[in-house]
C-alpha cells in the first residue's frame, strides 16, 4: 500500500499516462460517488483522487466549488470520505486511492490521527494543495510512518529552486499545476506545458502528473506525450451532474486518447 503502490502505478502502465480522475466525495451523493469510482475504475483509471469537500475551495473552479458545497450540504466530513475509501476498498477496488484536500480540515481532524486512520482505510497518500514544504514536515514524518505519499504540486510560474525543494520532499509522484489559475475546463493547453514540464524533469526522477485544464481526449492524448499522469477532474464532476453514465463516457474517451 501507499508510496509503493503508487510507484508500482507508474511502473506499470501499457498506456503512454496513467490516468488520474478526481472525484468529489459526497456528490452527487456517497451513493453515486462510490458508483462513479468503480466505473471509472472499469473505464480505466489507474488511481483515483477523492477530493475532501471544503468552504474556501481557493484553487478551485466554480464546478468543483458547487460540487463541494453540495457534498457539503450531504453531510460529508473528512471521516465520511475515509469512509467512502473503506467501502470502496471492501468492494474489492485496489488502485492507489489519494485524499486530496486543503490543510484546514485536516488539521481539525488531527494529522497523526489523520494519517494512521487513512491508512487503515485503504488510502495511500495526500495532496494538499495549500501546504508548502517548509510547513509539512510533521505531516511527513506521519506520512513516512504509516508508508503513506504526501504529493506536493508545482505551477508554472515555480522558481528553479521551488521546483528542487519540491522534488526534494515528495512522494509517490509531483503534481504540476499546467496553468496558473483555478481548476475549470479550458479550450486549450498552456503554450508553456511542454517546457514546465521539462523543467520538472530536470529536477527530478518521480514521475510526474499534470492537472488542471485537462478536458476531452485530444488535451489528455497531448499531456499523456509529455507527462506520466493525466489528471481529469472538472470535466468528470461537471458530467457527473448529468449522471454517472456520462462520467463513464467521457473516462472511456480519455482513456482511449491517452492509449
């Protein structure tokens, strides 16, 4: 489980990426959110993000804000997604699962008590998006204990020493950001993407996924050229407000475009 599994992901791919979708959970509801995942996992997906619903979502794009609201609204807390991840796993789904999630709520449930109920739930890892390496060195340590990843990102507009200090403390894989701004489907990619990512290569040799933007299988089947990770997210959770059917559709057409 955790660091491993995540490794053994990346080391096992017949396709040119891995894919990577994110889903809310708790939405639509923890019924449809569990559907959703073990379809996207029948359509291909190599490891699923399950975002931690929050109030001040900052990079964030409305989709996934109104999704999160909407878990929210459910009911959902940080245990009820640990406990969706259990479920998940009971039914017998094995991929990397990994909390994504800012830092506040995670704080309230308590890091040490976090991380060693995360693990026994089935979860190999965490992205926060709102802790920087100089202040997770706690949460590492939980993290390193318990064998589970603590997933750092990186933007565009990351100095040459960021993206060093980053590569120095991560796990499991670096995430880097493709656009600067929120989360949000977009026409096109980051003119920029190809030399990021070069940049990120230079620096380290944990694979690297890239999010945020990434909407149809053209713009996956062109990250997946570059990159070892394609994240989807706002494009799957805005089907999922269709119904679970169309997220299933569009992980079938990523999955094809990254093949």
């Amino acid at each position: 489980m955790g660091i491993e599994k995540i490794t053994q992901v990346f080391k096992d791919q017949d396709k040119k990426a891995a894919f990577m979708p994110y889903v809310v959970a708790g939405f639509p509801d923890v019924e449809n959110c569990v559907q959703i995942i073990q379809g996207l996992v029948e359509a291909g997906a190599d490891l699923i993000e399950l975002g931690v619903p929050f109030s001040d979502p900052i990079a964030d794009g409305p989709v996934i804000q109104s999704a999160g609201q909407k878990a929210l609204l459910n009911g959902v807390t940080v245990k009820g997604c640990l406990g969706i991840a259990a479920r998940v796993r009971e039914e017998g789904i094995d991929i990397p699962i990994i909390l994504m999630s800012y830092l506040n709520p995670l704080i309230a449930y308590g890091l040490d008590k976090l991380v060693e109920d995360a693990a026994a739930a089935g979860v190999d890892g965490f992205i926060v998006p709102d802790l920087p390496p100089e202040e997770g060195a706690g949460f590492e340590a939980a993290c390193r204990q318990n064998g589970l990843a603590l997933i750092y990102l990186l933007s565009p507009a990351s100095s040459a020493e960021r993206i060093e200090l980053v590569a120095a403390h991560a796990s499991g894989f670096v995430y880097l950001v493709s656009l600067t701004g929120v989360t949000g489907t977009r026409d096109s990619l980051s003119a920029g993407l190809a030399g990021f990512i070069s940049r990120g290569r230079k620096a380290t040799d944990l694979p690297l996924a890239v999010g945020f933007g990434i909407s149809n299988k053209n713009q996956a089947a062109a990250v997946a050229e570059m990159a070892d990770g394609v994240v989807v997210g706002s494009a799957l959770v805005s089907a999922a407000n269709e119904s679970t059917a169309a997220v299933f559709t569009l992980a079938e057409e990523i999955v094809a475009g990254i093949e």
